[in-house]
C-alpha cells in the first residue's frame, strides 16, 4: 500500500578517550519514514540515549521507535511507540538537548597509580623472568660439564680395568728383580766382608812397615854419624899422612 518510506539513523559513541560518530543519509517526505538518533559515552558504566522520530505520514503503515536510557549505575528510563497497519499518525518525539550534550567523564587519578604500580610489577616480573632464563641457562652449562665429566670418569673407570693386569705383570716383574738384586746383595756382602779383612791385614802390614821404617830410619842416623866420624877420621889420617911424607922426603934430602 503506496511506498515503504526512508530509513535514517545518528549514533555517537563516547569511550574514555574518544567520540565517534555514525550517520545515515535521510530523506525526508515519502510515506513511512523514519528517523532514529543514539548517544553514547563509554565508560565503566556506560550511558546510553537513543531517541527515534517518524514524520507524519500520509499510508498506511509504519513504525518508530524511541528509548532513552542510561547504563550502569544510572538512572534508565524509555518507551516505544509501535505502528499499526492503518492509516495513522506517529505523534512527534521531543528529546531533552541536555542529554545528547558530551558527557564529562573525568579519570579516577588512583587508576593512574595502579597503572603505574602494574607497570612496575610488570617490570620486577620481566626482571625475575630474566634472571630465571640465566639460572636455568647456567644450570644447563653446568649439566652439560658435569655430563662431560661422567663420561670422562666412565672412560677411566674402563682404562682402569684394562690397566689392572698391566700394572700388575710389572709388579710382578720388579719383584723378581728385587729378589734377584738380594741374591747380589748377599753375594756383594761377603765380598764385603773379604774386602774388610783384606784392608785389617793391609793396615796390620802398613803398621809393621811403618814402625820397620822408623827403625831403619833411626839405623841410618845412627850410621851417618859413624860415617860422618869415618870421614872425619880419614881426613886427619890422610894430614899425618902428608905431615909424614914431607918430613921423610926432608930427612931423604938431608942424607943424600
């Protein structure tokens, strides 16, 4: 029956920090039209306004709509009007300017506070959470030399058990030396002992011939001086020798 008219809408959004705004193109006249706005400001308990219009029209039918309202802690209150089919009229909605005017919402100055307590939480967490990151990458370090150095000490453990026999085959060889280096001793011992009494009789001799050579020694004083009084002797003699002769080739003169 005649023509579906125009649809047109408004809607403002307010959050904390931002207003948006959103809006239909409306045509006006023609049957069944209908207009529609929306304010609404975000916060921790967000109001809304809503509010809707539909011009008189001359058809049918139609409908419209309208509602105020606040969310949260407020105070909400609206109604809605519904169109019947028929010819009829939609009685104009009247809105209050005051509402649809920004909202004032100031910001709570604690909320600063916890953000920067949350922020300075966040950070003393990352910094445990780095540290954490250095332990366990220390302790993975330290695993890794402590694994190195059971390898290390199960290969040993191997060496060992190969060394075992080894070490005692030499063993086994110096005591066969040491027994044979005491037969050598015992033998060297009685050389000893002949060399010793080799050396007593030795001195014994050394002794004898040292108190043989004093006497000698004292014989050949002794003789020297006899042979010191020979020469002494001789010489004397061979003067009254000489004294002689001159005095029997004088008196051999004195005869002839």
């Amino acid at each position: 029956v005649g023509r579906v008219g125009n649809f047109s809408s408004y809607s403002a959004a307010l959050p904390r920090n931002r207003r948006s705004l959103s809006s239909a193109p409306r045509r006006q006249g023609g049957l069944g039209s209908f207009s529609t706005r929306s304010l609404s400001g975000g916060a921790s308990s967000r109001p809304r306004i809503a509010a809707g219009r539909c011009p008189p029209s001359r058809c049918a039918h139609g409908f419209g709509a309208a509602g105020v309202g606040f969310g949260g802690r407020g105070v909400g209150f609206g109604y809605r009007v519904g169109g019947v089919s028929g010819p009829c009229t939609v009685t104009p909605i009247t809105i209050n300017e005051k509402l649809l005017q920004p909202l004032k919402l100031e910001l709570d100055p604690n909320v600063q506070v916890v953000k920067f307590q949350e922020k300075e939480q966040i950070k003393t967490l990352n910094n445990k959470f780095a540290s954490f990151i250095d332990k366990v990458r220390l302790l993975e370090q330290q695993n890794e030399v402590l694994e190195t150095k059971w390898s290390f000490l199960q290969g040993q453990k191997h060496r060992k058990n190969t060394i075992v026999p080894m070490l005692e085959a030499c063993v086994g060889n110096l005591k066969k030396k040491l027994e044979a280096l005491g037969c050598k001793r015992a033998q060297l011992e009685t050389h000893l002992k002949a060399a010793q009494e080799a050396l007593e009789t030795s001195k014994k001799m050394y002794e004898d011939e040292r108190s043989q050579r004093t006497c000698a020694e004292k014989e050949f004083v002794a003789l020297k001086k006899d042979a010191d009084c020979f020469f002494l002797n001789k010489a004397e003699l061979e003067a009254k020798v000489g004294r002689l002769q001159e005095e029997i080739d004088f008196l051999r003169v004195l005869h002839e």
